[in-house]
C-alpha cells in the first residue's frame, strides 16, 4: 500500500475558466465548441464543469464513455 505524506488540492479559478473560453470562442465566433469533461473533468467535478461550459455556449461536452454521457 503506498503512503501519502502530504495532502494535495487544487483551486479551480471559475473566473479564468470563462475568460480563457470566451478568448477562444471569440477568435472563431461561427466554430463548434466542444468543452471536454471526461473523467470527471479530470478530478474537477463533471456536473459543475458541464454546467459552466454549456451555460457560456458549448456546443458539446466531450465524454470518455457511454456512462459519463448519461451521467450528464
């Protein structure tokens, strides 16, 4: 069994999440949007980070399986 001798975390900045979205989805305002959520957006919380990315317009959330998609 392997120890772990420190706790780790991390901050999800929301704000620089939308900016850096809105970055993008401006430089090609026409273009498809796909937000990838897979594995639970990579520890993130999937819920939460799809709610966020399809309330600023994606128009898709990239998932890893079946179970993922019907989840969200």
């Amino acid at each position: 069994m392997t120890k772990f001798y420190r706790d780790t975390w991390v901050c999800i900045d929301m704000d620089a999440l939308v900016h850096n979205y809105k970055q993008i989805s401006d430089l090609r305002p026409k273009a498809a949007m796909i937000a990838v959520i897979k594995a639970n957006a990579y520890g993130h919380g999937d819920i939460q980070m799809a709610r966020l990315f399809s309330a600023l317009g994606a128009s898709y959330l990239g998932v890893s399986s079946l179970d993922e998609a019907l989840k969200l």
